[in-house]
C-alpha cells in the first residue's frame, strides 16, 4: 500500500471529510462513510472508493481488504489529526470517501419493495435499510426531501447493508404510487384506521410495496386512497403505534415471509 502521511490538513482531497456531515450532500454522488465496520463492508462491494482517512491500526489490521481495491488515495494519520480534518470528536479510527451507486429505475426493481414518505430521521432510514437487507427485500423508495440512504448517519446506522439494496429517490408520492401500481405491484400502506387490515389477515401477492409514513404525521388521507390496503400491526389497547423503524421491521418479515410460503404452495 502507497499510504500518504498528511503534511497539511487543508489538502484539497481532505476538505470532504469536513465539508460532507451527516445530512450533508453532493450532486456528485460523493458521500461519507466512516467506522471500521461500515468501510470494510463498502470495501467488499464493487463501489468506487476515492480515498480512505485513517490511522496506522486501520491500516495494518484490514491491509488485505484494502489491497485488492484500487483507491487514488490512502491518506494516514493519527486519531488526533483526523479530529482536526473533520472538525470534531470522532470515535473510530477510518472515514472513507466513495461514489454512491446509480439509482435505480423504478421498472427496475424487484418484487418486493420498502418505501416511505416524509421520513425525518437519518437513523430511522438506516434502520429500515439494515433490516431491509437482513431480510432480503432489495429495494428502498426514498422521497428526495428524506435524508438519503447514504448520508453519514443513516449509512453508519445501516451498518453499510444499504450498499445492498437497490435505491429510487422520487419526487412526489401520489405519481410515484400510481406508476408502481402500473407496473403491478399491489401498494400496502401502514397506518392505525378503523378500516385497517391486521397483519396477521393481510393477503401477500408475489409484487408489493410497503409505504411507511412519516414518524409523527403518519399518511395522508391523499397517499392513503391512491394505495390499495392499509394495513397496521396489532397492538395492545393503549399503545398507539411502534416507531417507524421497528414497524416496518416487523411488516417486512411477515411480508417476506408470507409471499414465500405462497410461492411454496
């Protein structure tokens, strides 16, 4: 390995890794990845790789993982000078400058998808995303003003497993919908109403959509009439809802699973 020791933190080739925070974001499909176990997974897939921050250990301990990637450039330091580049306190020891993959096109998407609304929260993306992937659904529907999959703490809160899954940012929802229901998928919105279908009732088909809504608003009565069922989690009287992020971790299993005992049968 050809590592570079910083002489001057203020490198161009380092600004990203302070310029590009968590929300932040780049037209040129730049983004931020740090922790070693976030990196050494990006490092196993075919991702474009621009460069690597790290220090020394980083280096000795994944030397063989780094080695079979071509990356411009390996820039080395210690802990205390990648505080300084970045502009803060930082836990780990590796960040990771990369090309995000193309999006893909919605015709272009498997049988089963993941997609929502208004989401806030990074976290709450990641974490539909990790399990996204643990489950074996392989494509996230984003909305463009959602933080992005790959943005620093929703990648990191994935673990790096979005780098598994196929991603479609759309612009506005109610054409989005109509455009998946013409390429025959049935659309399954997730929301507590009288008229709800209880998961352990809902009919799986071999194409479908789960959309989630937002954290605190859920979906609108437009979303929910464009969608063919609405269906909710059974719960216990009290408890109004499970956070986002676990009910759609819950919904994808039972989905997942119910479609593949259908295709057993």
């Amino acid at each position: 390995m050809n590592l570079i020791k910083i002489e001057n933190i203020h490198m161009p080739e380092l600004e990203i890794y302070h310029s590009l925070r968590e929300s932040a974001f780049r037209d040129d499909k730049s983004f931020v990845a740090d922790s070693p176990k976030v990196a050494n997974m990006l490092l196993k897939t075919s991702m474009e790789i621009k460069s690597i921050l790290a220090t020394p250990e980083y280096y000795d301990a994944f030397k063989e993982l780094i080695t079979h990637k071509n990356i411009p450039k390996l820039f080395v330091t210690d802990k205390k000078e990648m505080q300084k580049i970045v502009g803060h306190k930082i836990h780990h020891n590796v960040m990771m400058h990369g090309i995000r993959p193309d999006e893909s096109s919605l015709d272009k998407l498997g049988d089963t998808i993941i997609m929502v609304d208004n989401i806030s929260s990074s976290e709450n993306i990641g974490s539909i995303a990790r399990s996204a992937a643990a489950l074996g659904i392989n494509s996230f529907v984003v909305p463009q003003q959602a933080p992005h999959p790959y943005n620093r703490r929703a990648l990191r809160v994935s673990m790096g497993h979005v780098s598994m899954l196929n991603i479609h940012i759309y612009e506005e929802i109610i054409s989005t919908c109509q455009a998946l229901k013409n390429l025959g998928y049935k659309i399954f919105a997730a929301e507590v109403q009288e008229n709800s279908t209880p998961l352990r009732h809902v009919e799986v088909p071999q194409k479908w959509v789960l959309l989630m809504g937002n954290e605190g608003k859920g979906l609108s009565q437009e979303i929910l009439d464009v969608c063919d069922e609405v269906v909710t989690i059974e719960m216990l009287e009290g408890v109004k809802s499970f956070n986002v992020s676990v009910a759609a971790s819950i919904m994808m299993y039972q989905f997942k699973n119910r479609a593949s005992s259908k295709i057993l049968l």
